[in-house]
C-alpha cells in the first residue's frame, strides 16, 4: 500500500499536542544530554517509545520515514502520534513530544509533513552538491519556520542501505562547510557525519575485534565553528550482541554486525550532540524476540502472544537507552 498523498486541509502541530525541538534542544544543550529519536512503523513499537519515555521522565523525538509513511500510511501514523499524547495525558505523565519527519528528501514531502501536523522535519539534501544542498535546505526553512516547525539539514554523508537511505560510501562531514551551510540556510540543526552509518552492518570487524573510534576530531571542530549549535547523529544504533546471538540462536542469521559503542554515544551526548538517532536496535529486539517464541511455542498463533513480549523488550531496551546511554532519564 502506498500511501504520500499532499493532506487535503493543513493542522498545525500545536493542536496535535506536539512540541518543536528548539526547547528540547536548549535543555539538552545546557544538561549535557541528548534527546532521543527513535523510529516507529507500528502500534508496538510506538507504544513502546512511548511507555519507556514517560517511564524514565525523557523527552522524545518520534521519527517517521518516508518508508514508514508507505508502510502505515500517513494520516494513521500522525493520528497514532496524537493518540501517544493523549494516552500520555490520561496517565497523568506526560513528556515532551516532538512528531519528525526522518530522512525526508523533497520539499513537497516535506511541505506534506508540516501539513499533516509534523512539528519538525529532515531535509535531507547532503548526497546534492553544496549549493544544492543549502537551495533545497533553506526552501523548506522558508516554509516551516513561519509554521513554527522546526527543521534539521544535514551535511556529510552517511553509509548504508535501508529502505529509503542508501549511499555506499560514507563522506565525513567538512567542518568547513557548517558556517555557511547553517548561516545561508536558517537551519535549527545539522546533522554530521563522524563516522556512524545506517543500518546493523555498521563496520566489518571479525569477532573480538574493536570498531574505529568515531570523529572526535571533525564533532570538536564543528562546535568550534558553531559554538552551542545543536548537532545530529543519525546511524547511531549499537547492535547489541546479546540480542544478534538471541536471533542467530532461534534461526537467523546475522553475522559481522557491529555498531557505535555505547561509551562513545555517551561522550557524544555530553558534547553538542543534541539528538541520536535509533532505529536498527528496535528492529533486532523485536525479531529476537520474535524468533524466541515463535521457536519456543511453534503452536502460538496470536499476534498478542509473540509481539507483546517483543514489546516489552523494546519498553526496557529504550529505558536503558535514555538512562545509560543518551542522558535524557530523569530531565522531565
Ligand atoms: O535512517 C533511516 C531509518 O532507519 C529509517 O529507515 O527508511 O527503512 O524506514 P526506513
Ligand atoms: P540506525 O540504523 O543506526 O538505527 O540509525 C537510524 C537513523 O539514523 C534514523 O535516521
Ligand atoms: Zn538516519
């Protein structure tokens, strides 16, 4: 089902119950943290995100791709961030919510997110040459600032191969470029490229083998050239091994995945890093855990019964997330 219609009528984010980021990012610059953004295509893993959030008091970023939007169809995923609010509201514990567009990659898309009531979106122009990139970039500025939705570009390029994010080759960002790509542009973000990438095969290491420490060098020159401006790290996932063994254990077959040290995702937090982004972890919970039951009880034959227990894991993995890892636990 594909499903990227422009909305017929516009609704502002603001009476959707959503927040822009420019605060969150404030507090997480101040606090020394980093908000999380995190990847939802279904009820589970929303719910998921969600729970784990008010749980550990964080603010959160809830992502939407392209590829999400063909998968769930956009009026139910905006409709199912709304609902997250209003359950929110309804335990009496509400947090901060901002609903993002990731990865979008035409204006028209996302033109289309602001419509639908997005409070923040991707541009995502950095595979375009320079002058391209800050053309396309600042024309959705233009549109979203006057909405009050806040906007993240991004300069660099990211390897890996997800649905709608591909590039072979990863381009580390030139901190050269940041002063003028932000100043030209108007952006409230920027997302670098210091080494992370997309997807769980994030290097090629054999088993024991430690991966290459991320750019320190590039993050610290970039916030010397923009001092206090917040910064993106998107392909920030840590594929953890427990949970590969766990898939490969009950029939899978995952081999040479590696991802970010947690400890190196923790020194970026503290840093101008003020959102990681997360998605491939929540995959490879949830199929683990999948796999465990179907395994376990080859009988079991209720959705309820095999992807309950895989929500659950993801309520604890991004718990531990936000308390271990990102810094965000407890800033609510
Ligand atoms: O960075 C990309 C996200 O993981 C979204 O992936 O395009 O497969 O939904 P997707
Ligand atoms: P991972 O694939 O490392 O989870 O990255 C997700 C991401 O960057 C979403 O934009
Ligand atoms: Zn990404």
């Amino acid at each position: 089902m594909t499903q990227t219609a422009i909305a017929a009528s516009s609704v502002s984010y603001k009476d959707l119950g959503f927040v822009n980021t420019r605060s969150m990012f404030d507090m997480a610059m101040k606090g020394g943290y980093a908000v999380p953004a995190y990847n939802f295509n279904n009820m589970e893993q929303l719910q998921a995100i969600i729970t784990a959030c008010v749980q550990s008091r964080s603010p959160v970023i809830l992502q939407v791709s392209k590829g999400a939007r063909d998968y769930a169809n956009a009026t139910l995923l905006r409709w199912m961030g709304r609902g997250a609010v209003e359950m929110m509201k309804e335990l009496g514990k509400p947090v901060p919510v901002a609903l993002h567009l990731d990865h979008g990659d035409t204006f028209e898309l996302c033109k289309s997110c602001i419509d639908y009531g997005f409070s923040s979106v991707m541009i995502d122009a950095s595979s375009k040459p320079f002058e391209e990139n800050v053309a396309l970039t600042k024309k959705v500025v233009d549109y979203a600032h006057p909405r009050e939705v806040s906007v993240e570009g991004e300069l660099g390029v990211l390897a890996g191969i997800e649905d709608d994010v591909s590039a072979e080759k990863s381009h580390y960002t030139d901190p050269k470029d940041v002063e003028a790509f932000v100043k030209r542009t108007g952006v409230d973000s920027l997302a670098i490229s210091i080494g992370t990438s997309h997807g769980a095969y994030k290097f090629k290491v054999k088993p024991g083998e430690k991966v290459p420490p991320l750019r320190f060098d590039i993050l610290e020159e970039v916030e010397r050239r923009i001092p206090g401006f917040p910064i993106v790290l998107h392909g920030s996932s840590s594929v953890p091994q427990d949970y590969i063994a766990m898939i490969n254990k009950y029939g899978g077959k995952m081999e040479g995945t590696a991802g970010i040290p947690e400890e190196q995702l923790r020194q970026a937090a503290k840093s101008a890093v003020c959102k990681i982004n997360i998605d491939s972890d929540g995959r490879l919970v949830m199929t683990a855990v999948i796999r465990k039951v179907f395994t376990e009880k080859p009988g079991e034959f209720d959705p309820r019964k095999y992807i309950g227990p895989a929500r659950d894991a993801l309520v604890k993995m991004y718990v531990e997330k936000n308390e271990k890892v990102l810094g965000s636990a407890g800033r609510v």
